[in-house]
C-alpha cells in the first residue's frame, strides 16, 4: 500500500492484489511503466531509510497469571480458620491503631488475610483475582504479588495516620486497588512513542481512574486505605516499569517472591506468637 501510493504520487498506475488466487500480495502496473515504477520505489526506499516511522509499540499482550488462585484460596483457608476460633485469628491479626502505635507493625500486613464476614471475602477475592492476576501477568508472579502487598500495606498505614484512634480494620481491598494501580501505570513507557503512545497511556490511567472511582469509592468501604493502595500501586508500577531491561528476569521475581513469603510468615508468626 506504500509502494501504490509512491507511484500514484508519480502519476504511475497501480493496482494492490491481495494475493487471494495464492500468489501473495503485490502491485501490477502498465509494462511500459514497469521501469519506471522500480526506479520510484528504490528512490523512496533509499531516501527513506533511516527514518523508522512504522515503529512497532512494545505490546506485551494480555497475560493472566492463574497462580493468583492460590492467592485467593488462602484467604478462603484463613478466613475458615478465623471463623473456627472463635475470631481470636481477627483479634491477633487486624489492624488496630492503637497495636500499631504501640509497636505492633505487623498488623498493617496480616489485617490483608482477614475479612469481617463472607460477603466482604467474595467481594475481595473475586475482583482480587482478576486485577492481582493480571499485575501478576505483567509483572512476574513474584514481583506482581509483592509490589500489590506493599501498596496494601501503604494503605493500611494511611489509615492509620488519618483515622482517629480507636481505628481497626481488615481485607485485602488495599491490595486489589494497589493491584488496579499498577495496572494502570504500566503504559507509561509508550510515552516515548510519540502521539500514538500517549493516546494509550491516557486511555490506561483513565481506565484505571474510573475502576478506582467505580470500586474504591463506595462509602461503606475503607476509602482511604483503598486511596493509599491505589496511589501506592501507581507509584511502585512507576519504579517498576522505569527499570532496566536487566532487572526483568525470573531471578528478580524469584527473589520477589521470597521476599513476600518472608513477610508472609515472618509477620503472621509475629501475629500469633
């Protein structure tokens, strides 16, 4: 189709065959002009070739990462086990503002394992799965599971600084909307890809705005640690994506994920000492 403009610019006749007899595609003009249109699609591609204006944009496609689910079914397991307690698990783990103050961090991490009843847990884990899944996509399993549960955390801390006390809380909401965030912050790098790339940076962070607005708003929820989640996430997928091309390997999320089982376990045995 380049080629059939060029010799239309030069008043050359051209037909595109699209190849559909099996031939392939390519363009048919007059013999007499046969020449003629070879000499102006070697000029065009000789003055045009060191200007990359067909530039591919580095999509990484759609990738879901079903290890979430395993996510997802260990706050199903502990929220069975706090219910067989007696709530003594909601007791140790939640997040309670006085604890922390009084030296009990742990609390702003394991508060993201407890849930106040099953409606609260199938709200969380059914958009968790999908929003965590696909930073877990992104990202790497490790990575993507890791950064999520700091922006959960940062919520959780948020709290903490701007409710009065007493302030308690539990879910993992915090850390479905840092999930969101880093979704939406990962187009950012096709800034550098002119009008086209910041078409679709704008159309990610909008959507990740309006998925924000439409989820982390709801005024029976705990707005604001879904805000410090939310720009928590924004924030780490920023310090993630702006990475070199060397930090991006499975030793990086293997290290990743790690980390998230040390905090993991190291706080909930903190917790239940």
């Amino acid at each position: 189709m380049d080629w059939g403009l060029v010799l239309m610019s030069q008043g050359i006749a051209a037909v595109i065959d699209d190849g559909t007899d099996g031939g392939g595609w390519c363009l048919w003009v007059p013999t007499g002009e046969h020449a003629a249109a070879l000499r102006a699609i070697h000029l065009y591609l000789w003055e045009n070739r060191r200007w990359h204006w067909r530039q591919p944009l580095p999509w990484r496609g759609l990738h879901f990462d079903w290890k979430v689910t395993l996510w997802a079914a260990s706050l199903i397991a502990v929220h069975a086990l706090s219910f067989v307690s007696g709530r003594a698990i909601q007791t140790a783990g939640r997040m309670d503002s006085a604890a922390v103050r009084a030296g009990q961090w742990w609390r702003i991490f394991t508060a993201m394992w407890l849930h106040a009843d099953v409606a609260h847990l199938v709200s969380n884990v059914s958009l968790g799965v999908v929003l965590l899944g696909l930073a877990m996509g992104r990202y790497g399993s490790g990575t993507g599971l890791l950064a999520a549960y700091l922006a959960g955390a940062v919520g959780n801390l948020a709290g903490l600084l701007i409710y009065p006390e007493p302030h308690y809380g539990v879910g993992a909401s915090g850390m479905v909307m840092g999930a969101l965030g880093l979704l939406a912050i990962q187009s950012i790098t096709l800034l550098r890809h002119g009008p086209v790339g910041r078409k679709y940076v704008f159309r990610g962070m909008l959507a990740g705005v309006m998925l924000f607005v439409l989820f982390g708003l709801s005024p029976e929820t705990d707005v604001v640690a879904h805000l410090g989640g939310f720009v928590a996430g924004l924030a780490l997928g920023g310090v993630l994506v702006g990475l070199p091309k060397t930090w991006q390997n499975p030793r990086t999320d293997a290290a990743s994920a790690i980390v998230f089982g040390v905090l993991l376990f190291g706080t909930g045995w903190l917790a239940f000492r």
